[in-house]
C-alpha cells in the first residue's frame, strides 16, 4: 500500500505538486492521468525518491519513504520509463538480471527467472535473450522493460508512460499484456500517462491531476458516469462517453448463459467473454447480427449477447 | 589475434630503425654528401627512444588520470556548479601553444625532464578532459534515471553504466593526447631532456639534414606504432561493450 499525505514538490518557486492525498490500495493499479506539466510524473518520482518531496509524508506499506535508504527502497520497486532506458552495452538477459544481480542472487536462479520472465512477457528466450537492445523493436524493447522491473519479484510497480513513444497497435498489444500479467500478479500499480484511454482500460482506480493537484479519484466507470469538473469531462470526451462506458464492460456481464456450455459447431463465428461490449456491439453493427453464440477461453459456446441487450444496459 | 599485427609490426620496425641506423648510412651519406658524420651518435637511438617514450607514458597516465577524475566530479550532482567552467578550461587550454607552456614553466622548474613532463601533463590532459565530458554527458539521460530508480547506488551507476557507455569517447581522447604529446616531446630537447628531438635539434644547429631526418623518422614512427596500438585497443573495447556494433 501506497500513501501519500498533504505532499507537496516545489521547483524554486514554481508549485508542481499542491498537498495530494492519495492512497493506493495494495494490489490495485492506480493511473495517474492528466496533460503534460500536470505534475503527475514529479509525483511518481517522490514515491521511490528520484525527486524529494517539499513537504507532507509518503508511506510505502505504512513505512515514511525518507526513513528508508533510497536503493533499498528501489529494489523493491519495479520502474518502467518512456523510452525503456535498457542499457545498450548490456544483452537482453543481463538487463533483466539487472535488479536480481544487485541482490546478489546465485546465478541459476538469475537465469531460471530471466527465462520465466521472457516466456512470461511473450519473448521467445533462445531468439531474443542475447540479443542487445538496439536489436529490438520498440515493443520488444518495453517488454524487456517491463520484464526488468518485474525480475525482482517487487510488491509495488512504478510506470512512467511506458506505452507513450509506441504506436498505437503495439501500444494496445502492452495494455492488454500488461492486464493479462496484472491478473496473474496483482501488483501494487503506479502508473503514469496522459492518454485517458489507456487509464480507462488499466485503471482500478484514476486520479485525474491538474496543475499539481488531484481533482477526482475514482474508478473508471465513476469518472465517465460523474465527472467532478469541466476539466475532467474535457479530459474524457462528452461525446463517445457512452461508448467509453462500453468499453469498461465485458460481454460477459450482459449475456444469457446456458445451462450446460455446448461444443460449438466448426466454423460458428463469434464473440469471447472477455470482448468488450463496444468491441461486441462493433462487430455486431458491421456483420448486421442480431445475436451472436459467446464463446469462453477454452472455446466452449456458453452462451448468446443480443444487440437490443447491449444497447438497453451498455452504458 | 590479427587485430594486434599492426602494431606489433610497427613496434619491430621502430626498434629495428633505432638500433640499426648505422646500417643506412649509405643512405644518408647520399642525402647529406658534404658531411662526414652522417649518424647521430652522441647518444643512443634506443635510450633516446626509451627516454621520449617514459615521458609520454608518465604525462599520459597522470593527465589521464586527473582528467577523468575531473571529467566525473564536472557531471556529479555536486560539481555540476563547476561544469561550465572546466569545459571551458578544456577548451580554452588547447589554443596555448605548448612552446609557451615550456617558455613558462622553465623559469620555475629550471632545465631537464621536468618542465616539459609539465607541459606534456598540462597539454596532454585537456583533450582528455573534454572527451571524458563529452562522454559522460553523451549518456542517454532515460539510461541513467532508469539505473538509479531501479536501485543502483550512484557509484554503481558511474562504473556499470556511465564509464563503460562513456570509455569509447574518453578512449579517442586519451588517444589524441598521446599521439600530440609525441610530437610536443621533441620540442623537450630545447630545454634539455633527452628525447628523439635531440638529433632534430643537433641537425637544425649544424646543418645536418641527415640528423633531422633521423629523428623525425623515428618520431613520425613512434606516433604511428601508438597510434595502432590504439586502434587495436579501441576494436577490442568495442567487443567487449558495443559487440553489436563491431563488425
């Protein structure tokens, strides 16, 4: 768990941060979202002491931050950047290793865990752990950024716009990696961007910042259902929030499901649990369906969504 | 193995030249017919050689030393103060004309190996200097924020990171101050310490063209063997810290 208390971060006289309080509940990603020079990224920084802060308390799992020495403090927290940051004389392996080999753990260990964390991250460990970085592409590369942070086994995650400089497939591609792996961890989250979007799809919670302060904490649904301001609304587009709203929900809310799961025939099209119901009402406009077989992970039909249903209760 | 042929070539060729210049002396009764003593011969060529090499060796070991040393303090958080003005001092160093360094320091330090051991080190460290700050400076700013937030100590930052990411820029520089500083060395012998200018100088003073050449010959090779001593040095860096980018 993750406080902070009345926190305040001046630059001369400049204010970049005005007395946040926030708390971050151990397990759930808390975005910080907000336009740039927002002071969202000065926040982060305090919280594993890159910056100092000016004034107020910052307690990680209920101890002060300033009490603690700052490299040990950082061990135990992952940190993802804009731009990786991996270190270009260092292969893939070694980069990973990085936190693990300041720990002093035995070297199979090390390697035992670089190898779980590239399958882990959907790297092929023989094609890509001796490769360098300049070798890879950018989303190759912030998965092995991701990879790095997590090597340690932290129980808190640091992200500065780690998706900010990717485009926007491969950007989609981390977002959905990165909840797949947060379902699997539940790490305590931290996580920085300006793009509102991206804080909808990861956010357990949003703390939506402008200039240094915070100006609703909430969750996603809470944020597009009740924004606290004209800011905040701006932030978040009057226009598609029926469809943002959409998109925090899965089809899985708004199916009818069958009694016993049924094997599908081949060649039946489809959605998954999992599809959003914007995705599913999409898909559905396009094809020109009006119901559609629902088919789980492991590929059993298990139910049917209509479109009537989506368009009643969707938003 | 073959990247060290070069230099191992060059340096038999330079001992073999220093200890075997009586051999040529056909050569330069042909260059110089009107003398009679066509090879220098009050000293030495091989102590001349040691001796001008010692002073290089010594100024380029404490020039690099100090440089780096004050290449690193300029980029600390704590000496950032200073930055501008020691790489403005770099800067501004290499506009002074070595000959004035020594025109200096001979008042002070008198006659000998002294004086230009000073002006090599002075002369020989400011090349260095600005490499070591280029070098240092040159780090991607995301590499080192990255190396620190994720729980390197400083120190730990400045020997896996920065100097192994920095060491091809400051390598090129040490490179350059030493190949300068050979040549500079022979201007010693005008104050009296014992280097390959010594026959320069004689040749100069007595109108022995065969003199000049002797020395400039074993200078010019004594630069170049360095020099690809160096070059070996600098593929061997790359393996070891940039193999992908090492052809």
């Amino acid at each position: 768990m993750i406080e902070l208390k009345n926190v305040t971060r001046r630059f001369g006289d400049a204010v970049a941060v005005d007395r946040i309080n926030l708390t971050v509940e151990t397990g759930e990603v808390c975005v910080l979202v907000g336009s740039s020079g927002c002071g969202k990224s000065t926040t982060l920084r305090m919280i594993n002491r890159l910056l100092p802060h000016s004034e107020g308390e910052i307690l990680v799992d209920g101890k002060d931050v300033t009490a603690m020495n700052p490299e040990q403090l950082r061990l135990n927290m992952g940190y993802v950047i804009q731009g990786t940051g991996l270190f270009p004389h260092w292969t893939v392996a070694r980069n990973i290793a990085m936190v693990p080999q300041l720990l002093k753990w035995p070297r199979e260990r090390i390697d035992e865990r670089v190898h779980e964390l590239l399958t882990l991250l959907d790297l092929d460990p023989a094609a890509h752990a001796s490769k360098y970085p300049q070798q890879l592409s950018g989303g190759q590369a912030q998965r092995v950024g991701v990879a790095r942070a997590l090597a340690a086994n932290p129980n808190i995650l640091l992200m500065d716009e780690p998706f900010g400089a990717l485009d926007a497939i491969t950007r989609e591609n981390l977002q959905q990696e990165m909840l797949r792996i947060q379902t699997q961890l539940r790490k305590t989250t931290v996580f920085v961007t300006h793009d509102i979007d991206e804080a909808l799809r990861l956010a357990t919670r949003i703390a939506v910042m402008d200039r240094g302060r915070i100006v609703q904490h909430d969750t996603p649904e809470n944020i597009l259902r009740r924004p606290a301001s004209d800011f905040v609304e701006n932030l978040i587009g009057k226009q598609d929030r029926g469809l943002k709203l959409m998109s925090l929900r899965t089809v899985r809310d708004l199916m009818e499901t069958y009694p016993q799961p049924r094997q599908p025939e081949p060649g039946t099209d489809g959605l998954k649990e999992e599809d959003s119901l914007r995705v599913a009402l999409s898909i559905m406009l396009w094809q020109n369906w009006n119901q559609v077989p629902v088919f789980s992970a492991d590929g059993e039909e298990t139910g049917t969504i209509t479109r009537e249903r989506i368009i009643q209760e969707g938003a | 193995m073959r990247i060290w042929l070069p230099p191992a070539l060059l340096s038999a060729l330079l001992y073999a030249l220093s200890a075997g210049m009586p051999v040529l002396e056909p050569l330069f009764q042909w260059v110089q017919p009107d003398k009679q003593n066509v090879i220098y011969e009050r000293e030495s060529f091989l102590f001349l050689l040691q001796n001008h090499l010692m002073l290089v060796v010594i100024s380029a070991l404490v020039g690099t030393l100090a440089a780096v040393a004050g290449g690193i303090f300029a980029t600390r958080p704590s000496g950032r103060d200073f930055l501008p003005l020691v790489s403005q001092i770099a800067s501004i160093g290499q506009t002074f004309p070595p000959v004035a360094v020594l025109a200096l320091a001979v008042p002070v330090l008198g006659f000998g190996e002294a004086p230009i051991l000073v002006a090599l080190i002075l002369y020989g460290l400011l090349p260095i200097l600005r490499n070591t700050l280029a070098g240092l400076e040159g780090v991607d700013a995301t590499v080192r924020q990255a190396a620190l937030g994720m729980g390197m100590s400083p120190v730990q930052v400045l020997l896996q990171v920065e100097l192994p990411l920095a060491g091809r820029v400051i390598l090129a520089g040490i490179r350059t101050s030493v190949t300068i500083n050979i040549a500079t060395a022979a201007i010693g012998s005008t104050i009296g310490a014992r280097t390959l200018g010594d026959p320069v100088i004689a040749g100069l003073v007595n109108g022995n063209t065969a003199y000049v050449l002797q020395g400039a010959i074993l200078i010019g090779l004594l630069a170049l063997t360095v020099d690809s001593l160096f070059e070996a040095v600098e593929r061997v860096w790359d393996r070891r810290f940039l193999p992908q980018t090492a052809s």
